[in-house]
C-alpha cells in the first residue's frame, strides 16, 4: 500500500458483492474503492473451476492495474474456484469470502455442525467444507440454484419465494443436520434474503452473513499493512470515495447496482476485458 | 452451400439452442451440424445489446470457419438484439428464431392478439412486437426472468413452476389481452415447459414454439440452395452428423445438453474465443 490511504479493490461476478462493499463501507468508511462487477459474464455460479478462475484473474489485474493495494474477492464463487490461483497471480495481498465465514460459523456454532447455502460452483468446490472441516465443524453445503434469480427478479419478500427456501433448508436440515445450528450464506445476493430465510430456518439457528466477516478480515488485514494509529485517524479524515467498472451495461449496474448497496451508484465506467 | 450435404451452424447462449437443433433433426435429418453453445458467458437473457452483439458475431465467425454453410441463431436474446449485426458480419445466409416465431404465432391467431414470453432482453428489444406488427397483429411481451432457471434446476413439472408460470401468464393474459390466442415461447428454455404452459394458460390459447417453425424456416431456405431433387435424395442418404463446441466445461454439457435434445452427446469439443 503506497499512501496511508489505503485502495481497497473488490470484485464480483456482478451486483452481489457490493453486499461485501457495503459491509466494509461501515468498517473503513475512509478509503477508495474500486468496485469490479464482471456483469458481462455472470453469473459464475453455474460455470467451471477454469472459466471462473481465468474470469477473475483478469478483473484482479484490472484492479491492481488501476492501484488497488488489497483485494477482496467478494464473490463465493469465485474465492470458492479461483482464490489460489488469484493470490498467485497477484502482487497484493488477497482476502476471500470462504475462510471469514467459516471462521464466523465456527465461532457462533455451539454444536459444530453447520449448513452452508451456496450457488452450485461453490458447492461442488467443497471449500466452505474443507475450510470448516480445518476448524472441526461438521457441515452440510446446499446448492440453492433459484436464489440468485429470484433476488435479482426482486422477489425478496415473496411467498414463492419463501416456498423455494423452505423446500432447499429442509433438505439442508435434515437427518443428520437437524441440529446444526449456524447457517453461512455462502452467496453474496443471499443477505439480501436474511429476514426471509430467518422466519423459514430451525428458530435455533444463527444466520453467518459472509459479507460482514469479511468486512472484518479487511480491517485485519489494513492494520497489519497500515499502523493502527494512524489507521484510525484515516478514518476519522475523510469519506470514502467509490468508483464502478461494470463489464456489460453501465446503465443497468446504475439501476440494479443499489438494491445491493443501499445507497446511489454514480460513477461508472464501462470496461471491456478483451481490449 | 459447397457441398450437396448441408453444413448447418447453430448457435445458442448455450444449452437452450439444442431444442431447436432437435427440431431440426427431425426436418432435415441429412446434415452434418456444427452446435455452438457459450456456456462460459451465458445467459444472454439478462445482458445489454452491445455484449449480446460481440458475442455472437464471435461465435457466427468461429462457426463459419469451421465450415458452417447456413447459420441457424437458435438463441431468441441474441436473435433479437444482433440478428442484424450477425448477417451484416456473416459471408452465409443467417436464420434467427424471431421472424418464424412471428410468422406462425401470425398463422394460428383469430384474434390477432398474441403473448409473448421471454428474457428480459428479448422482451426489451420489442424484436417480437415489431415483427408481429409487421403482420398486423397486436402482441404483449412477458419477461419471465425465473424459467430458464427452473428449467436448468430440472423443476418442469414443479408446483412451484406451476405457480410462477400462473403468475407470469395471469399479468400476461391480462387487461386488453384476455382474448390473446396464441402463446410464443420466445426462449428455447421454454418448451420444456410446454406441458406445464399448456396446463396453466387460458384454454383457448395456441402454443407456438420458436424452434419448430424455425426448423421450417431452415427447411425453405435449404430448397432455395439446393435443388429440391437433390435434397431430397440427400435426406433419404444419410444420417446426421453432429459436432459440439462448448465455451465452458465439456463434462457439463455432456451431461445437461441431453436433456434439451432428447439424445446422448458425445462429440463435445471446448472452445477459449480468446485464443
């Protein structure tokens, strides 16, 4: 990280990772960002460990390229797919979504056991699995296919909604994972579905939202790389400044884009990764 | 067309197109097929004209060098934001799904009132409404962003479907349409659906599927290319052959693409248009 002020740069698939931006904007309101949603090509979920990884290895180089001093892949699947192959190909440092939410499931589950919804890519990874398996928790990974075009249709708060998720957490919670007790939302357009998913999981449940977790890895990792002083009087100086490359419509990431974020998106330039 | 045996180029988003290709084996059982599916960037159903475009023109090209004589954009998205743009860029004759969809939704409507589902892009192109205009009759387009997601989910005969699809056709079938006598299936996602449509739409409603008259439209423009005589001889000589190009993983569209066909796929070949 060059100057005190530190870049952070994010990347996701498309609109679901501001989910993670909007996390970090509570948590280190003083630095830049640089938002990259790939919404050309989205969604990965459905797509291989190739595709996604060679994807998101060229949105990493397209950060860094424009002074991104720390990456946040805010995309499950594509930390689920590609987070080695990104850290390798990159020169800053990388946070992914997996490990933060396995750390906070494991730290919220009394029973050790935990069910993780996520898109069909990030389930077949097994990554949430192996990374809570490393902390000793038994878990169960349910691909929940609709929830991504049901949030995006914007049907947050509809009964068919709700009748999709009941029937994905009862196959998630049951026989031997009646009595997990934390659920990761391994999806970052899931958050979006909380206070549903609330009502149709078991009442003893606690909901693990990867995009806060994450949020306070980032801060983790800022005060290992600036001094804590003067991090926080960064972060008393200034208001974030936020730039957008979306690499379909502008227009589009102009109106979806703030569903996700919870506030107005202005400043976006369209990128084509073939140029 | 150099040889007497057709070289027929589909083209699809992915895996949708393989409805069309299978209601070309039927009428034109003596051909060799090059499918091209771009899996790795679909859906096309939810992207802006621009990438549509670039992405079909990459693909009618890679089809074209690969010897395609007649190219069938099995894809409504990309027929209806780029069939000008693929024709302008191809040196072969070009047949999309809109305009035969047109022509027998056209044929089969009393009432000149006609519904239209499909993509989000589909729909706001207008590429339908303009084409039924042109032929004098009154349409309404319906997005239904959810069923291409059921439909790869594997729920075609879901309730949940079910209910979705009521809803969808019951804001479609609506006001000045009630009367509307003929259903477009403008995504080739959606005859799988058929059954399903059937069941939940007004009971004096046509089903029209794009895939079947544009096998039609193939059909004509093969006689226009070849002597009547001569092709017919050519179909009673032979049996198709089929070559598969996948953007994304081979295994997947080895496994899912059999589903949209109706048969086994084996000759499966993986493409990078980036190199």
């Amino acid at each position: 990280m060059t100057s005190r002020r530190p870049t952070i740069g994010v990347f996701d698939s498309g609109f679901g990772g501001l989910t993670v931006l909007k996390a970090l904007l509570e948590l280190v309101p003083s630095a830049d960002y640089l938002y990259f949603g790939d919404t050309a090509r989205l969604p990965y979920g459905s797509k291989s460990v190739e595709t996604v990884a060679r994807y998101a290895v060229e949105a990493a180089h397209y950060l860094e390229a424009h002074g991104a001093g720390l990456l946040v892949i805010a995309c499950n699947t594509a930390t689920a797919l590609a987070l080695d192959r990104i850290t390798a190909a990159a020169q800053v440092p990388v946070v992914g979504v997996v490990e933060p939410g396995a750390e906070a499931a494991a730290s919220v589950s009394k029973n050790r056991k935990v069910v993780v919804l996520g898109t069909e890519a990030t389930v077949s990874s097994h990554a949430y699995r192996k990374a809570l398996e490393a902390r000793g928790i038994d878990s169960r990974e349910k691909a929940c296919p609709l929830l991504v075009p049901l949030v995006e249709e914007g049907w947050v708060e509809h009964p068919v909604t709700e009748q999709i998720a009941r029937i994905y957490l009862d196959e998630a919670f049951a026989d031997g994972f009646r009595e997990a007790d934390a659920l990761v939302l391994g999806c970052t357009h899931y958050p979006l579905l909380k206070a549903l998913l609330h009502r149709v999981a078991p009442s003893h449940v606690s909901i693990v939202d990867s995009a806060e977790s994450t949020a306070r890895a980032v801060v983790r990792h800022l005060q290992k790389l600036l001094p804590p002083t003067e991090a926080i009087q960064e972060e008393r100086r200034a208001l974030p400044r936020l730039k957008f490359f979306a690499t379909d419509s502008v227009e589009k990431f102009r109106r979806l884009g703030p569903r996700f974020l919870g506030h107005p998106i202005e400043d976006v330039q369209h990128v084509d990764l073939k140029e």
